[in-house]
C-alpha cells in the first residue's frame, strides 16, 4: 500500500498536475509547465500566431501573446526592444510581422527610455519600406500619431542617404493604406541636403516626379550606370518606368538595376524582362518567390539560368547574407513541386533539376553543424493537432518532420519515432528526400497526443539514448505519466543522465519541458541556428 501511495505521487496521469510542480493546463486539456515571460515574448517573435493552432484561434493567441509582451514592457521595456530587434536581424523568424508589432506595442504603452529605443533602432526591425508600413499600420490600430510617433518615423526616413532613399521610396511605394506621400505629410521630416530634399518634394508633390518619355530618355543616355546617376534622377527613373518600351526596359534594368517591383506589371509577363532581371542581380528574396514564375515563362529552358540558380541557392554566404528563412526555401519547394501557384492560372512544368537546387537550399539554410557523437532519440508528435496550419501552407507536422531530417544528415547514431497515442516506425533516414519525408507522414495514422511514449519506449526497450529531442506543439494530456516524469524514470532505469529538448511549433504559453530540470532545453522555432543549439546543448 505505501508503494501505491508513492507512486501515485511520482507518477501522475497528463489530465492531472504532477504533485509537487506548478503547472498549468494547456488547450487540450493535459496539464503542462508554464514558460516564462520571455520564453514567450521569444516564441511569439519567432513563431507569431497568424495560423493559430489546432486547439487555439489565431485571434485568441494573438491577444494572450499581446497582453503578455505588454505586461513585459511595462517591467522591461528596452530589453524587450533590445530582443525584438535582435531576433529581427538575425533572420530567426520566418516572417517580420511579430517584430514590428511588439516595436508598436513598446512605442505605445513603453515608458521614456523604451520610445526612445523605438525611435533610435526602428530601421534595424523595419528595414525596407513595407516594414515601415506595416509598423505604421499597427501603431495607428493601437493609438494616434502622437509626438514620439512622428519623430520615430521621421528619424527612419532621416538617416537615409539620398541613394538609400531613392531606392526606398521608389522600390516599396504602399502597403495598405499607406503610402510615403501620406507618411512625409504627418511626420514633417526634415532633409539634411538639396539631393533628399528634391526627393521628398517630388514624394510629396508627386506631379513634380513626372516626366514625359524624351526627357526620362535623356537620363536614360546621360548615365552608364546608376553608380553615375544622381539619386533624384533614380527616382525619376523608378517613377516613371512604365512610359519606357521593352527594350529600353531591359536596357534600364541592365545598366541601372531597376527593381521588378516599378515595371509595368505587364511587362512581368516577358521573358527577356525576367532575364534581365536575373542578371542585373534580381534580390534573393524575389528570386526565390518567382522562381514559379519564371519556369511558366520558361525561363530555365537556357541551362545557363538553371546555373545561375544553382550558383546563387547553393551558396551559404548569399543565403546567410539574404536572412533567408529555411522555411521560405521549403514553401518554395513545396510550391514549385506541385507545378501551380497557390492562386491564379499559373503552371509550370516541374523540373527535376530545380527541385533538387530547392531541396539542397533547404538543408544549406541551417548553418553547418557538426555532430555530436552522442545517442539522439527524435520523437516525432503525428498527432491530430499537428495537422494545423503552422506557417504559410505548411502544418507543424511538415515542418517539424523536415526540421529532424536536419538532426538526422548530421548525427551518426539516432532513432526516429513517430508517435501520437502509440508509437510508429518511420522508414526515412539521413538520405532520405524532402519527397519520401512528406509521404512517408502523410500515410501515417494520426491520434491523441503522449509526449512521454519517447522515453517509455526507450526504456521498455533497453534502447541507450544520451538526448531525447521531441518536436511538438506541446498540447499532450493522454496516458497515465507526465513527459519529465518518463524522463526521470528513464534516467533511474538505465543510469544514464538524459536530457530532453523540446521543439515547439506553436506561440503558446507552456512547454512539456520541466523549468527546474538543468538537463532540459525548451527551443523556440526552427531557424537556421537551431541544429547547433541542440547539439552545444546535447553535449554539454
């Protein structure tokens, strides 16, 4: 009978908290360990709520998340500036929108020293114009243009070059309701030289900018490269691009770089546009997200295009330098594969050597890892909430089944489990394709969610693992033992000190990973750094 009294304290059902542990219930009904404030200020940075999860509204989530970073602010303001933008400029995220709203929320509820933070490093998270926008957008949600907002805004557009803010101004003119006619207008900026200033009058008295199409030909012919043209002819230029013909197009975007963004949008269904475009050095981001475009147009057709691909996908430092997302290069993928775009009527024939370029994009994205040497146990959560909507069109099954594949090209010694009530054998390994990943989950039998069947099996099968690493959403509450309770016992059982690293996929608020225990690491996201935060962690 005392056996049964103490068992009942080591080991108790997810439905229920464990004795002894503040715990809080998650959105599935299991009980689990609150993260703090940080951890979840980090995870909605990185992760953001716009999909939700297959538990919680993408609304619901965006407000908890809101009310936390608030209370944040308020206690820590410049530090959660300090760590806005550092996540922001690391390229962490796969999107910029959470930043900037948590930099809104600290320019409208912070105090002093945090709007002061705002307005000196706001270009470091708002990069190009859009961010700008974006960010306009969401403080005006929140409140008025104050005097903090406008000398914000104004010191984004101020610290600009002239160069700089031709090419701002020009590439990225709206977003929303916002334009930067509208945004000069409200925040009076100021212009340190005649160059800037003749850009911000053209802006504001946009008549001042046209020009008929001998006069833009005059600028055309007087330059041989944007290097020679003065910064308000680059504007001219940009705002007046669709009087040109095709030819001179081409001529323009060869000699001054102009971006696809101020072409007429039909000149975007030419060809010879595309392949200027891609010699003139077209932006990564851009490459990667008309990459569907461009095979409709045929443009991979000249294998000299497919090298240029090649040579710029496969190239670490451009992709590093580019802050592309891993997940950006799995959409990217993902869309190329199917031979469609998500909407409209544009198809394309799928080209096995653009997908194997994608394909090695994707693991090249995560920064080179060495392995560990150690024994890693990967257990992969295929239950029902995982099918939800995580990022962009992937659910958090696709993306945490691609994420462990970047463990297992690195690690010799590992096992991959797949489990949601029970445990499941996959038959995909270190060589295996993006291809055989995805189907390979798709045929699997999805369930209720027990993150502890990792280390049950392990134990139950005498299978020696120095780290368990779980990809999840943290929303486990079947069976009878508690995750971090499986894990002790493992550790009694076989003598070994495991560590456990939990991968979450959605911005809640808790984790399965026990806040106390040294040997267990909660990790926020799936970014290029996170292979080599797991193996520093796995090996001490």
């Amino acid at each position: 009978m005392t056996h049964s009294y103490t068992q009942a304290l080591l080991q108790s059902p997810q439905s229920l908290p464990a004795f002894g542990e503040e715990m809080i219930r998650n959105n599935a009904g299991g009980y689990v360990f609150q993260v703090s404030s940080k951890t979840r200020l980090d995870r909605f940075l990185i992760l953001g709520s716009e999909a939700g999860s297959y538990y919680c509204g993408a609304r619901e989530m965006t407000l908890e998340n809101a009310s936390t970073v608030k209370k944040l602010i308020e206690k820590q303001g410049v530090e959660v500036v300090r760590r806005t933008l550092e996540i922001s400029q690391s390229g962490r995220a796969p999107k910029n929108d959470p930043a900037l709203f948590v930099l809104a929320l600290c320019l409208v509820f912070g105090d002093l020293k945090t709007k002061n933070a705002v307005k000196t490093d706001l270009h470091k998270a708002a990069r190009i114009s859009t961010h700008l926008f974006l960010f306009l957008e969401y403080c005006t949600a929140l409140r008025g243009w104050g005097r903090a907002f406008k000398t914000t805004v104004a010191r984004w557009y101020e610290r600009m070059n002239a160069s700089e803010l031709a090419f701002q101004t020009s590439k990225y003119r709206s977003r929303g309701d916002w334009a930067h006619h509208d945004v000069l207008n409200l925040a009076h900026v100021k212009a340190q030289d005649e160059e800037k200033q003749s850009i911000f009058h053209m802006i504001i008295n946009r008549d001042k900018a046209a020009l008929n199409r001998n006069s833009l030909l005059k600028i055309v012919n007087r330059c041989a490269s944007r290097d020679e043209m003065a910064a308000s002819d680059y504007y001219k230029l940009c705002a007046n691009a669709t009087r040109l013909k095709e030819k001179e197009l081409i001529s323009a975007i060869r000699k001054f770089g102009l971006p696809h963004e101020v072409l007429p949008s039909e000149s975007l269904t030419v060809p010879d546009i595309w392949k200027a475009l891609l010699d003139s050095g077209l932006p990564m981001t851009a490459l990667i997200r008309n990459i569907g475009r461009m095979a409709a147009l045929k443009i991979f057709k000249d294998a000299s295009y497919v090298t240029l691909l090649r040579e710029r996908l496969l190239d670490p430092v451009q992709l590093e330098k580019a802050r592309i997302h891993p997940l950006t290069l799995l959409t990217a993928w993902k869309t190329y594969s199917r031979g469609c775009g998500n909407y409209g009527n544009l198809c394309w024939d799928v080209d096995t050597r653009i997908r194997s370029i994608l394909e090695k994009a994707f693991y090249l994205a995560f920064k080179t890892v060495k392995p560990t040497g150690k024994r890693i146990f990967i257990g992969l959560d295929v239950s029902s909430s995982m099918e939800a909507d995580a990022w962009n069109g992937l659910t958090a099954m696709e993306i945490s089944s691609v994420m462990c594949m970047a463990i297992a090209r690195t690690e010799p010694n590992y096992t991959i489990k797949a489990f949601s009530h029970e445990l499941q054998d996959v038959r995909f390994g270190e060589n295996s394709s993006l291809d055989e990943v995805l189907n390979e989950i798709k045929g699997m039998e999805f369930g209720y969610t027990d993150c502890s069947l990792p280390m049950l099996y392990a134990r139950e099968h005498k299978i020696a693992a120095d780290a368990f690493i779980i990809y999840t959403d943290n929303e486990t509450w079947y069976d009878r033992v508690h995750p971090f309770q499986a894990l002790r016992d493992y550790r009694k059982a076989t003598g070994i000190d495991a560590k456990l690293i939990v991968v979450g996929i959605t911005a809640t608020d808790f984790s399965i990973a026990n806040p106390s225990d040294k040997g267990m690491l909660d990790v926020v996201g799936f970014d290029s750094s996170v292979p080599q935060i797991i193996g520093d962690f796995v090996k001490g």
